[in-house]
C-alpha cells in the first residue's frame, strides 16, 4: 500500500522508467517533467490511469494540473492516498 513519500517515489520510478522509457537515474524529486523527463500532456494522461490503476482510487485531473516535478507527482498521490 502507497502511504508516504518513501512508497510512493520508488513506485512512481518504477512506472516513468517501465512507461516511459525515461532512465532512472534522471528521475529525482526536483525532476521537471516535461523539461528533464520528456513527458507531455498525452503521458501524463496515460500516467493518471496507471496511478489509478495502482491506487484504487479515482484521481481528478484537476489535481495534476498544478503538477510540475516528480515531487509534485508524488505529493498529490500522498494527498489522494491520504483521502477517505
């Protein structure tokens, strides 16, 4: 179960490597996604899905709107984990 910052980033890793093809050793917190990872609107559509997929939760687009960085991912994955 992803509860924190300690699950959530290696999980999240482990998609944007398998997805994306992007190298994990590119993939920091502070990494910018379209900037430094490559990844545009269509990805992080395909990206939602996939989260949904491993949350169980529906996660709103609204939410990612604001989502620059792999660290915005992962606070807004805590955020909807931390929700009932």
């Amino acid at each position: 179960m992803l509860k924190d910052r300690e699950d959530i980033f290696p999980k999240l890793t482990e998609i944007l490597v398998e997805m994306f093809e992007v190298d994990e050793e590119d993939i920091t917190e502070e990494a910018h996604l379209a900037d430094d990872l490559d990844i545009d609107s269509i990805d992080a559509v395909d990206l939602i899905v996939r989260l949904k997929e491993l949350t169980g939760k529906k996660i709103a687009p609204e939410e990612f709107k604001s989502v620059r960085t792999v660290g915005d991912v992962v606070g807004a994955i805590e955020k909807v984990m931390a929700e009932k």
